[in-house]
C-alpha cells in the first residue's frame, strides 16, 4: 500500500475533524469545578451559544450526543398522548420521531418528495385539515445527513403561520449549526437542537438545546415526570455547574470554548461561506464524474443539496468496495451510506474544520479510487471542483 501511508483524512459528517487547536485545549487536568476559571469561561460559553444559534433564547448543554438531546427535547415539550408532526426528508427525522414515540408521543410522518426536501405546502395543507389542532409539535431536520438534503427552514415556518397552527416549531440542526445560515429568531423557530461533533468542531459527547418562551411556558403544562434532561437545571450554568446537577465535563468545556474562539474569529458568516464554496466544489466534482456513468448527488433540486455533506448514489459502482479502496489504499475514509441508503450511496462530510485542501485531496482520492477500480465514470471531477470555488479564493 505505497499510497497510504501519511495524514489519515477523515471525510464523515461527524465525528468531524477536530482542529489541533481544540485537541490541545482539551489536554489539562481535571480543574476545580467548584470556583474560578471554569466557572468564569462556562458563563461565556452561553452567550456565544446564543450567538451561533442566531437567538436571544436560552441555551442549555447536556452531557450526550445528538439522540440524547433529541430525548431531552421531547421530554421538555411534550407529554405522553400528545402529537407531533414528523416531517420526513431522510434517517434523521424518522429517527427523531422514533425516540419521541418510545416516550409515548403520537407521530405523524409527512413524507418529503422522492429525493427532495420537504414541501412547505403539503406542510401548510396538512395543518389546515388540523383544525382542533391535535398536533402539538413540528419536528424538522435542516440538514438530513443520511439523505444530504437542506431543508428551506423559514418556508416551512411561513407554511405553519399561513395554516394559522400554534403547534410548536422544532428543528434538528446538528449537521448544520455552524455550516450554513441558521436565524433561530427571525425564523420563529421555538427548539433547535445541536451536537458538538459536527460544524462545532468539538467530540462527541457535548448536546445543546435552545428554547423560545413558548417553548418554555408549554414545558410549565407538562404532567410527565422529568429528571437529568429537564431543562430548566441545563439552561442557568451556576445551577448547572455549581449546584451539582452532574459532574461538568471539564475537558469537552474547554474544547467547545477554543471552537467557538475560532468559528468568532473566522466570523459566522465567513464560516457560511466557506461551506458554501466547498459544498458547490463537491457537488460539482460528483456531477462531473457522473457525466460517464453510474455516479450520481442523491438530491435531485441543486437548491436542496447540503452545504455540509453530500450523499453519493453510486448505481453498479459498489459503494463499500469503493469506501474499502479509499480506507485501506488511501488513507481516506468517507462516510457509509444510512437506512435505506446503506449500500447503494456513500457520503462526503464538509462540515466544520475543512477547507480548499482538504476537500480537493478527498475528491482527488476517490476520483483516484474510481480510476483504481476501473469503475465507469467520467475523469476531471476535481477541476470541476476547482472551477466551482475559484471566485471564493480571496
Ligand atoms: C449526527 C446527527 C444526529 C445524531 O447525533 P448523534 O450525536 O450521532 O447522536 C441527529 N441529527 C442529525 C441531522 C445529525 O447529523
């Protein structure tokens, strides 16, 4: 394997690459938990919490990765015999849904067109035939990472406004805070939920979760007993940290502060814009590579395609023999396909700490892997890639 020996580059939708930065913040002792610098620099983690998420909202971490506060989440809003409205573009909000009805809350999976995002007016259309308004809560992922769909977030809320449904608004947006715009506020979203291992920048293990006033009141009604993911113990980090509602975890703290430190530095928007350019690389090198065989995006509407990740359909291309050259000749790996996609797509993930290098060495790679295999596809997908960014290199 003369080609394979070097950086491993790791190409997933999360865990994503981690800077060296946010690894060496993380390399200290436990601290005192009780007083001084860790208290003084879990209070500026919030504010800038807020600020990532767009809101003037509470913001509360949890200890556990994105399904963990997908449970607290739930919990928080929603009784058991309550009904949501799950609409469906890919795994995760399926998954999403999964969890809220092992709590005891009634689903309804809204499915999104074949390979497309969700339909703000089947959306507007459903909750109108809501006239007693059952329905409690909208669940939504911005970004599906199975599917690699972007869903139109400020559409859909325009879709419940015009069906005049008070239900609240819910949005998984863990494989997009901190990829692409996210406006919790001007878009009237009342829960948006995140994890630390994606745009974050930080490992797994860190969950967040903020909630609007409505939200919050409607957690006031609930008659379920709640305990770790009640939230109001989350959202104050004196009551968190100081009062012992768990063991802070130091290490991943620190971690998430430098991360914040450089998504701020960068500048949010600048950050945007990055994933814009790579996401547009990336899609055009798999649209290139298309042109001569089975290759293809899974997403069908080029408006729908995620700037954080992008999920490959590979037609009589083996995708796990493809993932397999890559992994074992290269030293690249790239992300299996998921659910119903298993098998038949792989994915890329261009989310958090990854720029023009990196993202051309990954499709360089698998435009090399093709090349190995002998597989049908058509060659240049990484000048393609390079003419899609080269009004971004400034
Ligand atoms: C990764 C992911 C999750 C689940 O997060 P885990 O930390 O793996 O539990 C949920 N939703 C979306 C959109 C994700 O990308």
């Amino acid at each position: 394997m003369p080609l394979a020996n070097g950086r491993h580059f790791l190409s997933i939708p999360g865990p994503s690459v981690m800077p060296d930065e946010v690894l060496r913040a993380m390399h200290r002792p436990a601290t005192n938990i009780y007083e001084g610098a860790l208290i003084e620099m879990t209070h500026g983690i919030v504010p800038d919490l807020k600020r990532v998420a767009r809101t003037e909202s509470r913001a509360m971490t949890f200890i556990g990765n994105g399904h963990a506060v997908w449970e607290a989440v739930i919990v928080n809003t929603l009784d058991a015999g309550e009904k949501a409205l799950v609409l469906e573009s890919g795994r995760f909000a399926v998954g999403w849904g999964e969890v809220a009805k092992a709590l005891g809350v009634e689903i309804e999976v809204l499915n999104a067109p074949d390979r497309g995002g969700v339909d703000p007016q089947m959306v507007e259309d459903r909750l109108r035939t809501d006239t007693k308004h059952e329905i409690k809560a909208v669940l939504v992922v911005q970004i599906d990472t199975a599917s690699g769909v972007w869903n139109d977030i400020a559409a859909i809320r325009r879709a419940i406004d015009a069906a005049g449904h008070p239900a609240l608004y819910m949005v998984d947006c863990m494989a997009s805070i901190g990829c692409v715009p996210y406006e919790m506020d001007a878009w009237g979203v009342d829960v948006t939920t995140a994890g630390s291992q994606k745009g974050l920048m930080t490992p797994p293990g860190l969950g967040f979760a903020w909630a609007s006033q409505k939200a919050w009141d409607k957690t006031k009604t609930l008659t379920r007993g709640r305990a770790h993911w009640a939230w109001e113990l989350r959202a104050e980090p004196e009551v968190f940290y100081q009062l012992f509602h768990g063991t802070a975890p130091v290490q991943h703290l620190y971690a998430l502060r430098q991360a914040l430190d450089m998504i701020f530095a960068e500048g949010l928007e600048a950050v945007w814009a990055r994933h814009a350019a790579i996401g547009r690389g990336v899609r055009a090198a798999v649209s290139r590579w298309g042109e001569n065989g089975p290759l293809e995006l899974n997403i069908l509407d080029p408006d729908a395609c995620s700037d954080s990740v992008t999920t490959i359909r590979t037609g009589a291309i083996d995708a796990q023999a493809l993932r397999a050259c890559t992994e074992t000749k290269l030293n690249v790996t790239l992300g299996t396909g998921l659910g119903e996609l298993q098998g038949i797509t792989f994915r890329i993930g261009h989310m958090g700490h990854v720029n023009a290098p990196m993202i051309l060495g990954t499709l360089g790679s698998i435009e090399l892997a093709l090349a190995h295999m002998g597989a049908p596809y058509a060659p240049g997908g990484v000048e393609a890639a390079i003419a899609a960014m080269k009004d971004d290199v400034a």
